[in-house]
C-alpha cells in the first residue's frame, strides 16, 4: 500500500463499529485493531470490504493536505542530531551521561509498551 494511503486506511478502518484504537505499520505492511470481541465478525466482514476503491474514495473526503511524513522524519533526525552535539559540546561529562540514561530509559519503557 502506498504510504500516502495510510491516512485513509486508519480513517476507515477507524469508522468500523466495535473498533477502538488502529495502527498501521507502514514498513512492514502490518495493522492492529483494538475491537469488541462481541463484534468480531463486523470488524472482519468490513475489513474484506476495505478495497483500493473505498480507501480513494476516503481519500477524495478530505478537506486538508496532511504534511508528507517524509519532512517529519528529516526533521526528527535534525533535532536528534543537534541535540546531541549541543549536549557533547555544551554540558560537562556526568550530565551528559544522566541524559543517556534518560534517554535510553524512555526508549525502554517505550519498547516494554509495545511489546506488551
């Protein structure tokens, strides 16, 4: 699925009855839904019927470009980056071991929610 369809896939896959949280992960192709278990067969019945036809259609609805996630990426690797050197160039060595390991505890505590 192309990315810029992504959008219209959660909206519709979001608008099923029972469902109550969707991700998509665009990189390995894979989405999770969150749904009733009384409502199963709904959830799956309207899952089939999602085709390249609905998600245009869902597409056509929209009233805003989104920003391309590309630039948000980008983005995300600038202030990674700069921070970093701010952190090497302007804090003495314990203070920028403290925010490593803050820095790697969030991202741990992350990983354990995903993975639970």
């Amino acid at each position: 699925m192309p990315e810029s369809d992504l959008d219209a896939l959660l909206k519709l896959s979001g608008d099923i009855d029972g469902v109550h949280k969707v991700r998509v992960y665009g990189r390995i192709g894979q989405m999770a839904l969150e749904y009733d278990e009384q409502c199963r067969a709904g959830v799956l019945d309207a899952l089939c019927a999602l085709d390249a036809q609905a998600i245009a259609d869902a597409k056509t609805g929209y009233v805003m470009q989104l920003e391309p996630r590309k630039h948000k990426l980008v983005m995300d690797l600038a202030t990674l980056i700069g921070a970093h050197y701010a952190r090497r160039w302007f804090l003495p060595t314990p203070l920028r071991a403290v925010f490593v390991v803050a820095g790697y505890m969030a991202f741990l505590r992350a990983a354990l929610h995903e993975l639970a």
